[in-house]
C-alpha cells in the first residue's frame, strides 16, 4: 500500500479494502472514543478530593434479604389456635402458687358448649370470697353482662334499642346487685321499670313482699339476704351471662336476659363467725319493650313475659322471701335430695326449672 492509500500488491479483497478506507474517513459510529483533555482534568481532580463523611442521621438501609419471618408468624398462629381448642376456658396459667385467679375470661359472646373446668378446692375467705370458684375469673356486676349492638328492630330505631337494652341492664342491676335490695330491701327502682298495666304482675309483687308464698315468691325475680341471717362478703358480686333480642309480637323488642350471679355470704354481722359460702343464682327473664300505639304501657316501662330461676344454697323449700344460705363445714347441697345433682356453674344447657319455687326442688350442688 503507498502513502496515498492505493492497494500496493495486496491480497486484501477489493470490498474489504474498500470498507476500511470509508470507515477510516467517517469513523466507526460504536468504536471507543478517547476522552478530551478537559474531561480528563476534571476527573482527576474529582478522584483526588477527599470523600465527604457520611452524616450522624443518616441510615443506609442494608438490602432486603429474604428471611424467616412469615415462617415465625405461621407457627405462632398455629399455636394460638391449639391453644384455643385445648383451652376454651383459658385455664393455661390462669393461677398462681398460692391458687388465685388469673386473667379474666372474655365477655360471653353465645351459650358455652361446656361447664368450666374444676377448680382446686380451696375454701372461701373473708378476704378471698370467690377462692376455690370458677367466678374468681368472672367480671364484676354488670361488667359480666354482654349487652350486644343495637339495631332499628320491630317499631324502634337503632337510638330507641340502644336505649332498651341498656335499662334492661339497669332492671338487672337493681333486681339483683343493689346493694340496699340485697340487704332485705324493697326493689322500688327495678319495680318502677315494670308497665304498671300488667294485671298479674302487678297482683304478684303487691302481696309478693307482704306475704311471700311459694307462688308468689320475690327471689322469682329479685335477690335478696335476710340481714338477721346472712350478709353478702365484700362489695363485689361475680356475673356471668348476656342479653339477646329480636322482634316479638306486634313489633315489640323481646328481650332475653340470661344471667348466673354469684354472692358470698358470711353468717350475719355480730355472729362471731367468719365462715364464707357462696349462694349461686342463674336467671333468664323474657320482656318486651311495646309499641304504645299497640300495647297499654308507660314511657320507659317494659312488660314481663316470662321468668326462671336456678338457684344453689339459698334455702329449700324456702318461702321467707330471702335466700337462706346454710352455713357449717362441708356442705354442698341445697337441702334433703332425691340423688339429683346440678353444677351451678353450668351455663352449656337451658334452665329447665320453671317459674316455680326458686330452686324447683331440693338437689345436690356439685360444687360452690
């Protein structure tokens, strides 16, 4: 090849020769190009400065890794559910050494599938009155009574049920942990919630207070302690139990209440004795809130439609108008027996007692 570029005797294809002297003119377009002299300068002058120190608030994420932690959670989940089928009643370190309770059960959303499981036996106290009981792990008063969301049924309004339900509480409150009533007292406040218009029962709670009688006996419906004979221990009744409703006849709200009250009682002030026993009474009172354009009522008032009780050590056969607890060691039942035992505990079936005498006849008390 000569200066000029001409082929000089090469044996270079014409068409290969021709190609490089095109691109050795225009260039090639992906060939690496040399910096320029600038360009070099300020990339030395760059790589020479000192870094800048990173600053005390600054946090460089390290990258993701992938880890076990949706492993963890799965195995903690499956846990918590062999936990909650082995242990309905959260027993699982529900006390400590000396047998005390532990954390509190849940409200009670729906009727238990069984009795709670036995406590240890240990006797009540002046001072531990619920030791030794399934209620130690019950709410107190009207914390244990689930009252469920209102909603507009039959002629009220979501506001008018919300309102219902909660003076339902407040009959049950006044019927069977007002302190005064408990002592002997009148119930005038849980009367008062009473339609004034319902002849029978209105017959029933004008003589049931003067002259009780085993059909018209007040402990259908209030508890009560003939301070002369027992007093209740402390300030605290356990409860346990809930409130459901639905639309009744002619549009009322029926109301069902199904309550288990626990009271520990103590011989009457000035005996001398401290021993505690504990009286046990489940209640399932039906009423209607009516439609005053349907119903003779009164504002605020409620019509009684059916009432049970179930009721352990509060007398046998009584017809004084007051639980009579027996007090003296070891005793369980609630007077002379025909073998039958009940677990006062047990809120798994229906009160099959009718609305007769309060305990519907003598039986044996599994446990107190």
């Amino acid at each position: 090849m000569n200066a000029g570029g001409e082929r000089d005797g090469s044996s270079v294809p014409d068409d290969v020769w021709d190609q490089f002297l095109r691109d050795s003119v225009a260039g090639v377009g992906n060939a690496p190009k040399e910096p320029s002299a600038r360009a070099r300068l300020v990339a030395d002058r760059l790589r020479d400065e000192p870094r800048p120190a990173e600053g005390r608030r600054t946090y460089t994420p390290p990258p993701p890794r992938r880890g076990k932690g949706w492993y963890v959670v799965g195995l903690l989940a499956a846990v918590a559910l062999l936990v909650v089928a082995l242990d309905p009643w959260q027993m699982i370190g529900s006390s400590d050494a000396d047998g005390r309770s532990g954390v509190p059960l849940a409200q009670e959303a729906e009727r238990p599938t069984q009795a709670p499981p036995p406590e240890a036996a240990r006797r009540p106290t002046l001072d531990e009155p619920f030791r030794g009981s399934p209620a130690a792990r019950w709410a107190d008063g009207t914390a244990g009574i689930t009252v469920p969301a209102a909603r507009a049924t039959g002629w009220m309004s979501t506001a008018q049920v919300e309102q219902a339900l909660r003076r339902t509480r407040d009959f049950l409150a006044a019927s069977n942990l007002d302190p005064a009533v408990l002592g002997g007292e009148r119930p005038a406040r849980a009367i008062a919630l009473i339609n004034p218009h319902q002849r029978d029962v209105k017959d029933y709670l004008a003589v049931a207070f003067r002259t009780p009688s085993a059909e018209n006996d007040p402990l259908l419906l209030f508890s009560r302690f003939n301070a002369s004979h027992a007093r209740v221990v402390g300030e605290v009744v356990k409860t346990r139990g809930r409130i459901t409703y639905r639309e009744g006849e002619r549009g009322a709200l029926q109301v069902t209440t199904d309550v288990t009250y626990v009271y520990p009682v103590a011989p009457a002030a000035g005996s001398g004795d401290d021993e505690v026993v504990r009286t046990i009474v489940r209640r399932e009172v039906v009423l209607t809130w009516d439609d005053p354009a349907k119903i003779v009522t009164e504002p605020g008032t409620f019509s009684l439609v059916s009432y049970k009780v179930d009721m352990t050590n509060g007398g046998c056969d009584n017809d004084t108008g007051y639980f009579t607890p027996e007090f003296g060691g070891d005793r369980t039942g609630t007077g002379p027996t025909d073998d039958e035992t009940v677990d006062p505990y047990d809120r798994s079936t229906e009160i099959v007692r009718g609305s007769g005498t309060p305990d519907g006849g003598c039986r044996t008390a599994t446990r107190s």
